[in-house]
C-alpha cells in the first residue's frame, strides 16, 4: 500500500468514525429527551450523519480496504467487539430498567428521614 493511499484511507476512517459518533450522539441526544416534536430535528440531524458516513464509505477506493480487511483475521476481532457491545447495552438496559424501581424507594426513604429531622413550625 503505497503512502497516499494510505493517508486517504486514514484520514477517511477519522472522518466516517467521527460521523458515526456524532450521529449517534445526537440520536442518542433524541431518544433521551423523549419530546419528539422538539427533539426531531436532533433525530434527523443522526439519521443524516449514519447516512452520510455509510456514503462516505461505498466508495471504490474504501470498498478495496475494507476486501482486504475481510481477507484477515481481523474480522473476527470486530465481531467478538460487536457482539461484547451488544451485551454490555443488554446489560446496562436491564440494570437501569430494574434499578430505577429501587431508586425511587430510597429516594422517597430520604425525603421521609429529611422531612422527620425539619423542626415543625405551628
């Protein structure tokens, strides 16, 4: 590979990685908000960014790295990551699910040992 193609491809993964992050966040940014008419434009703005980045790399030149990428090993790696991602989401899902619950019973706890503490002012 020679020295520029080497750069290009560098500089093109920078770029579509960077997309792809700030597509996700600003998805993300959407989903967390949960107000869909303000928050439309973010989910749009994310959809964008994926389909920018996934532009960015159906091209020839990238299409020739990403052949010889998936001639190697390296493929494996990607999907052990992948699939590694995929469940700590599952994971962190069940524990914020789940954990919600338990939250909102302390939180109620601490207001009562709070509110026995307060003087009682006739």
């Amino acid at each position: 590979m020679d020295r520029s193609l080497f750069i290009s491809v560098a500089v093109n993964f920078l770029l579509i990685s960077g997309l792809v992050v700030y597509g996700f966040w600003l998805f993300a940014e959407y989903q967390a908000r949960g107000r869909w008419a303000k928050n439309v434009t973010a989910l749009l703005a994310g959809i964008g960014m994926l389909v920018l980045a996934l532009a960015l790399v159906l091209t020839p030149r990238n299409a020739a790295v990403i052949l010889r990428v998936a001639e190697t090993p390296a493929y494996k790696v990607l999907l052990g990551v992948s699939t590694a991602l995929l469940l700590a989401a599952i994971a962190a899902f069940g524990v914020i699910t789940y954990s919600k619950p338990l939250r909102l019973l302390y939180e109620r706890k601490i207001e009562q040992d709070l509110r026995g503490e307060l003087p009682r002012i006739p």
